[in-house]
C-alpha cells in the first residue's frame, strides 16, 4: 500500500490523504514524497478539480521525517554526503514549491488551485513544513493535539523551507520562540502564534468549503506578491536589525555557543530575509546540510531521536511474554514514592500507595492531586482526567491491599535494614509470580535481593527526581534477577512513557556513578583556590545544564556527606575523594546543605531563589591568584564523568553504549549536543581523548588514567559507535 492516496469528491475537491498503513504515525519516505508530488501534478492537470485538501487518515497528521532517510541518503553518497544532501533537501523545496504555487501564471499569479491542510491531530516537524506550504491551514479544536516544529530539539531545524516561511509570515521576533524553543503548541496557541489558521471541530468538511470559494488573492502568498515586506523589518530595517541582535545574544546566551542547529537556524533567516523567497530556500538548504554535516547534530539526531526510540521500543528486552502491569504497589509515599504513584496512575494502572501513616499515605496522594490541579489551571488537565487518576490511587497502610498487584515497587529510606524489612512483609502477601523493585540509587541490588525469596524476581528501579519531569528510568539487574524481572520492569517503564536503561549492579549503578564525580570535580577545584564563578560557568560553556556547585547544591549536601560517608567505609584506604570531603563537610558544618536551607554553594532568598554564588566562600577558600585556563577546568569537568563512563562499559556494569548516552543526557544533562560520553568521545577521537588523559592524569592524579579500551580504539583508529554502535556489549566484542 502507498502512503499516500487520492480521492476527487463530487464537488470537484481533491483529498490527499496521509495514511502510512505500516506506522501508528505518518512518518515522511523518500519515496513517499515522490508519490506526492505525482497526486499534485495530477489534481493540478485535472481540470475537473477545484482545489486540493491534503489530510491524514489518522488520528494525528504527522510525525515527521523519518531520520533514517537522512542516515541512508549519507551512507549511500560515497564521497559527496554534502551534495547528496543538499540535492535531496532541495528536491523537497521544489515539491513543496509546486503545492504552494498550486499552477499560479508566474506573471499574473493567476489561474492557480487553492490548497488547504486539514490538520485531525498532532503535527510536527515536516508535516508542519507541509502545512505551512499550503494556502489555508485547519486544525482540530481538541486540546489535546499539538503542533509544532520542533527539529531543534535533536539537533535539527526545520529545513524543508519552515523556517523561512514561518519567519516571512510572521516576522523574525514572533517567530524565534517557535523555531528555537521547538515547543509544542496546543490548535488555540498555535493559532496565535501564526502556525494555523482555523481551529474546528471537523477540519476537512471546513477546508473543503474554504476550496470551494477560494479565489486567486486568496493563494498566492505574501512574499510572492510585488513590494512584499518582511515583518517587522528586514536586517537592513533598524527595527529588524535590532530584533536579529537581541535574537543573537538570545541565542548565544542560551546555547554558549555549543548547539550549531540554533546559530545555523537563525543565520538562514537573516541571509534569507535579504533576498527572494526561492534564494532563501536554497541559503536555508545549505544551513540546513551544513547542520546535518556537523558531528554533533549527527550525534544528537543519534542519541536523542533513533538510540532514545530503539530503547523506547525494547531494543534490549529478554524474549519473554508481556509483562505490562495492571496493578502497583508501592511502598513508601514520600516525595519519590507519590511521584511514581501519580505518572502510573496517570498512565491508566491502578495503584496502591502504603505508608506506616494513613496520614502520610494521603499525602503521598494528595501530591497527585497537586499535579493534577497544576494541569487544570494550565488547562492541559480536565476535571474529569483529575477524578479518573485519582480513582486509581489507594492510599493505605493496609499490606493486605497488595494482595493482587504483579509488580511492587519499594521507596523507603535508603535503609538495607528498613528495605529487607519491607520485603518480607510485601512478599509474605503477594502472589509468587509478583515482580519485587527497590528504587534506589546506590544500595546494592545484589545486597538487598538477600531478603527476597524470590531473587530471580528481584529487581532495581532508579527513578530520578522529580519524577513526573524526569524522563530516564535506571533498570539494575541484581546477581540472580532473570529475564521475567527485567521485561516487567522495562514493560513498566515503557507503560508510564519514560525512556530506560539497563544495567548491571554496581557501586553507584550507571548514572551516579558518572555524575558524583563531575561534582566531585567542581568541588575539588573549590578547595584548589579555583574561582567558583569560572567553574560553574565552564560547565554551562560545556552544554551542561547545572555547574556541578548549583547541581549539589539542587541534590542537597547532606546528601553528599551521607554518600561520601558510606562510600568511605566501604573502601577503605582505597578511598580517593578526602580533599572532596574536606570541602562538603565544612559546608555541612556550617549549616549550609543546598537549596533546601536556602544556603549552599549558592546564596538563596527567603523565598528560595538563587541569588548567586555564595560570597562566603572565599573566606574559607580564598580565589587564588594563578587560575587556570578555561580549557584545563573544561576538560577536568567533562573526563571526570566520561572516563567513569568508559570503566562502567569495560567492567560490563553498562552493557549498550546506546544506552550509556541517552541515559547521560536524560538523567543529568550530560552535553546533549555531544550526544552523550560515547558521542563526545568519537567527536574529538579517541587519540585525542588519550591525550587529554595523560596530560590531566600527570598533573591531576590517577583518577585520570586512561582506561584500556580508550587505549586500544586509539591504537585502532576506531570510534566506540564504530566498534560498538550496534548495541554490542564489550564482552562480546
């Protein structure tokens, strides 16, 4: 079947329809485009035909591109992938150009057919592009459609002539939150904001009488139209030259410079806004290629777009039934535990919350509440949806309540003591078949499946926090935890509509294991005499969305003397962060444990907000006079996490680089336009990478020593994707 088809009803319209019969959304084909651009030819040559509607036979319009188009068209170009590329995006523009001309005399912009979009759905990103190209756009008037584009957000921008045609429609200023935040708007917003026209509650039966009386002025676009002006002044304009300096300074202040998609984005509507519209298009195309050519959009699209979606889809799921959940259990209703109860409840399971406390265990549901109202002030949220998810959570102190749930899931204090506790109690009512998680976030799984009876079903689940906001999960597999455990936490995972990572148990697990000691760093340059001010700002320099004093400072450092406390015992002499602890105890001493006291690294209000670096600090660590280069803090900064990375792969903790990356970027912020630790690593080789090592390990200590592996792609010439880009674990290389 073809993706595309079309039907010329009795009054004279043609409807072209979207329906990828292989897909739950349209995704845009190479081939499919092709196919399109015949129907147009066709519903142009047709003299029977009045106008064209092009729609979808689905719920939702599109998705947009489908990415392995342009990972295809690369491999298969030799040695031109720049050419390729810029003749495939340029095919594009001459399809969607046709549409938008509709059969216009190029002289008189007469004689043309009147094209509409009827929108039943969500639409993004080339399918907005399409929409954008027609004369008259219609959405549905359901709240809970979007439409967007929102290419930047994996590295991308819109450059199947969006973002020129959204910017000449609406000008430079209205359009830059659009293209450059590539948020998701709701029929009403987008409406606003310029993307539609008509919000409705049938979208087809309204484009098609908007067809039908169309006339030519009412098709042929502002820039095609003699003595048209860009909106708000062009760059030459002082009106428009002062909206492209404050949109450069935005852009630059929020990405530092490290995101080529944004910079490469706004230089095409500038070169573009001073030339004619077809001109634009190619400026746009070869900012377009220009992005795809660079390494890291390469590797965002990777990590963030086809690794994210692969995990999403179970690329390392054990073959086993499905195990998705029909009923929760959760054990512990503080902050973490009510977290969980809310996303699980709001993704249609059916949940019992328990706390020692009814009074607890109403707070823990009383948070759901909280969220839900949140949602209804914002209008995302119905009174009805609040009444249904509220119906699935119950909140007791009764173990009995468990009786029928197939997978429980235990948040209490990070207590082997409490935990192994709470494991008898749940296992003692629930069936044998019932899956056991703890969620914690540096017990040893293995430790804690000591209590169980049933270690095969014994699992770990790290949530991060918040966890309605937070999209990684960390899956820990235990000593003896079979296949059944981990495809019913996975499946679980999934359900809620979050992405997971598998890993193995370890000190640490996978996540913190990388992010302690990129805070560690931070703070070690603290009690160096490094200026607080040039470490926090390198890390922002790096894409990292907190410097490692404001991220201890959100994670509270109490909690950080607990784990270097714990961490300490457990290794002894061979413990290497005493200069870290002398930093974190002092704070601790003082009183000063995070954001939670209003008093960290950061100086806070009485109302919470960060005021800026605590000015205190210089007392006891005075700022030396000899500082060291920005470079030397960034690569300090960025290897402390990376090489723990590396190790975690070479001592099989994490077995997926794939999963190494996404879960970098989702889980702590890790550099996304780096594409994670893996990604960054192949960006700058692995030569390079040995390098650095030994330069930082001479003058900094052995936390720095370079890991085999590194060694040995360097030796190679290879890069970790290269080697291990398939999902490969180490083991099996």
């Amino acid at each position: 079947m073809t993706d595309f088809t079309m039907q010329t009803d009795a009054d004279g319209v043609a409807i072209i329809t979207w329906d990828a019969k292989s897909k739950s959304m349209n995704t845009l084909t190479r081939e499919a485009f092709e196919l399109v651009e015949g129907l147009i030819d066709e519903a142009l040559a047709d003299a029977a035909v009045k106008g064209i509607v092009i729609t979808s036979g689905k719920k939702d319009f599109a998705g947009g591109m489908d990415l392995n188009v342009l990972a295809t068209i690369r491999e298969q170009s030799g040695d031109a992938p720049a050419q390729a590329l810029f003749d495939f995006t340029m095919e594009g523009h001459r399809i969607l150009r046709k549409l938008e001309r509709a059969g216009l005399d190029p002289k008189t912009n007469k004689g043309g057919k009147p094209v509409a979009c009827a929108i039943p759905g969500t639409c993004a990103g080339i399918g907005t592009e399409i929409a954008l190209a027609c004369h008259r756009r219609f959405m549905t008037d359901d709240p809970k459609a979007k439409i967007g584009l929102p290419e930047i957000m994996v590295g991308l921008f819109p450059g199947a002539g969006g973002t020129t045609r959204f910017s000449r429609m609406v000008g430079v200023m209205a359009a830059a939150p659009v293209l450059l935040e590539g948020k998701m708007m709701a029929p009403k917003a987008a409406r606003g904001a310029g993307l539609i026209d008509e919000v409705t509650s049938d979208p087809l039966a309204d484009a098609k009488a908007w067809v039908l009386q169309a006339g030519d002025a009412d098709i042929v676009k502002p820039w095609d139209q003699k003595g048209w002006k860009m909106p708000g002044g062009a760059p030459y304009h002082p009106a428009g030259f002062m909206t492209f300096v404050g949109a450069s300074a935005m852009v630059n202040g929020k990405t530092q410079g490290v995101y080529p998609a944004a910079k490469a984005l706004l230089s095409a509507v500038y070169e573009g806004a001073l030339v004619p519209f077809d001109t634009a298009l190619r400026i746009e195309a070869r900012w377009f290629v220009s992005v795809l050519m660079d390494p890291s959009s390469s590797a965002m699209i990777r990590s963030l777009f086809l690794n994210k979606q692969a995990l999403e889809k179970g690329a390392n799921r054990p073959e086993v039934d499905d195990q998705k959940v029909r009923k929760l259990g959760i054990i512990g209703a503080g902050m973490m535990g009510a977290g969980i109860a809310y996303v699980s409840a709001n993704a249609g399971i059916e949940v019992v919350l328990i706390d020692q406390e009814q009074a607890n265990a109403d707070r823990g549901k009383a948070h759901s509440e909280g969220l839900l109202d949140k949602g209804i002030s914002r209008r995302k949220v119905t009174e009805e949806k609040k009444a249904e998810v509220l119906a699935r959570i119950n909140a007791t102190t009764e173990y009995e309540a468990l009786s029928d749930c197939d997978l429980i899931v235990e948040a209490v204090f990070e207590d082997p003591g409490i935990k192994a506790e709470v494991t008898r109690a749940v296992e003692a009512v629930v069936g044998p078949d019932c899956v056991f998680a703890t969620n914690t976030s540096t017990l040893p799984i293995g430790d804690l499946a000591q209590a169980s009876a049933r270690p095969e079903r014994f699992i770990g689940i790290h949530f991060f926090s918040p966890v309605d906001k937070m999209m990684l999960v960390e899956i820990i597999k235990g000593r003896e935890t079979g296949d059944v455990a981990v495809a019913k936490a996975l499946d679980f995972v999934r359900q809620i509509r979050k992405t997971p990572i598998v890993v193995n148990d370890a000190r640490f697990f996978y996540a913190n294991r990388c992010i302690i000691p990129y805070i560690n760093e931070g703070v070690r340059m603290v009690g160096e005499g490094v200026n607080p001010a040039l470490i926090e700002n390198a890390a922002k320099m790096l894409g990292f969305p907190l410097g490692p004093l404001q991220l201890i400072d959100e994670t509270s450092i109490d909690l950080g003397v607990k784990i270097a406390k714990a961490t300490k015992a457990a290794m002894g002499a061979a413990y290497p962060d005493g200069a870290v602890d002398d930093v974190l105890f002092r704070m601790a001493d003082r009183g000063r444990m995070g954001r939670k006291a209003k008093a960290g690294f950061y100086a806070y209000s009485d109302d919470g907000k960060r005021e800026g670096l605590w000015e205190g600090l210089a007392i006891d660590y005075p700022v030396a006079g000899d500082q060291p280069e920005l470079a030397r803090v960034q690569q300090r900064l960025m290897m402390a996490g990376v090489l723990e990375a590396v190790r975690a792969f070479e001592e099989g903790v994490l077995q997926d680089i794939r999963e190494g990356d996404v879960g970098a970027v989702l889980g702590w912020g890790f550099a996304p336009w780096s594409g994670g630790p893996f990604g960054w690593l192949d960006i700058i080789g692995a030569a390079k990478a040995v390098e650095i090592c030994e330069t930082l390990a001479a003058s900094e200590g052995e936390r720095f020593a370079c890991p085999d592996l590194l060694r040995d792609l360097a030796a190679s010439g290879e890069r970790f994707y290269q080697r291990y880009g398939d999902g490969a674990a180490l083991q099996a290389a």
